[in-house]
C-alpha cells in the first residue's frame, strides 16, 4: 500500500479565542479525542506556531485551564524568536 498522509483533523466546534497576558490564542478541540486542545498563537511573531495539550482521562479544561496552560507555555517562549528556548 503506497504511502499517503494522515487527514488532517477538523475540530469540533469553532476555536474559541482567548487573550492571556496580550497574547491572543486560538482554542480547539478534536471530536475524536476528549480533553485534547490545540492553541493556535494568533498573535505571535511566526505564523501557525502554537502548542497542544490533553488530559490524561479526557477530562474537558475550565477557561482557568486554558488561561494557565497559555500562560506556562509564554513563560517559555523565547522573546528574540517567539519559539520555545
């Protein structure tokens, strides 16, 4: 069987936008996976850069998660390149 790519995931809903700190963040999630979120940094200098997260039980996250979540993920972001040190 010849190789081909996996299909690209549609989210559930529509992303949710959330600002933390200044930063705006586009947040999805995946129909097939409970508790798995994708942050799209809308704001950041590199376009389409963002991170992933999931909880272990499918758990869904509170905004507090979201929020705390985008904000550890800043904390590691590096200010001369908008990437992860």
């Amino acid at each position: 069987m010849p190789w081909s790519p996996s299909p690209i995931l549609q989210p559930a809903e529509p992303p949710v936008r959330v600002t933390v700190d200044g930063e705006v963040f586009d947040v999805t999630t995946q129909p097939d996976h409970p508790g798995h979120y994708h942050y799209a940094w809308i704001s950041g200098p590199n376009p389409g850069y963002g991170f992933s997260s999931a909880s272990s039980d499918g758990r869904p996250s509170s905004m507090v998660d979201h929020e705390e979540a985008i904000r550890n993920f800043l904390s590691h972001v590096d200010p001369e390149t908008g990437y992860l040190e």
